[in-house]
C-alpha cells in the first residue's frame, strides 16, 4: 500500500506543478504605499503642466 501511496503522490505532484505552469496568474504586481504616491505625485505635476501649455 505504502509503494501505490507513494508512486500516486509523486506523479500528482509533478501534474500539480505541470498544471500551475499552464495556469499563470493574473494577479498585477504590488506596488507599495510610498510608490503609489510617488506615482500620483508625478501625474499631478504632469496635468498642471499640461494645463499650463494648454492655457
């Protein structure tokens, strides 16, 4: 029993990884806190200076 046991979870394991590397995840990249700010900070000054020109 142990041997049947043992074969099954070796070959679902190597299925398991198989199927994961199929299956990429969707999941977007974290962006910290103080990046997100950074970022908005940035996109702040690029409207006003598109206001600026525009006006």
């Amino acid at each position: 029993m142990n041997r049947k046991k043992k074969i099954k979870s070796t070959l679902l394991a190597k299925q398991k990884k198989a199927n994961a590397k199929l299956h990429k995840r969707n999941k977007p990249k974290y962006i910290s806190k103080a990046e997100r700010e950074k970022i908005a900070q940035q996109q702040d000054a690029e409207r006003q200076n598109s206001d600026e020109q525009g006006a």
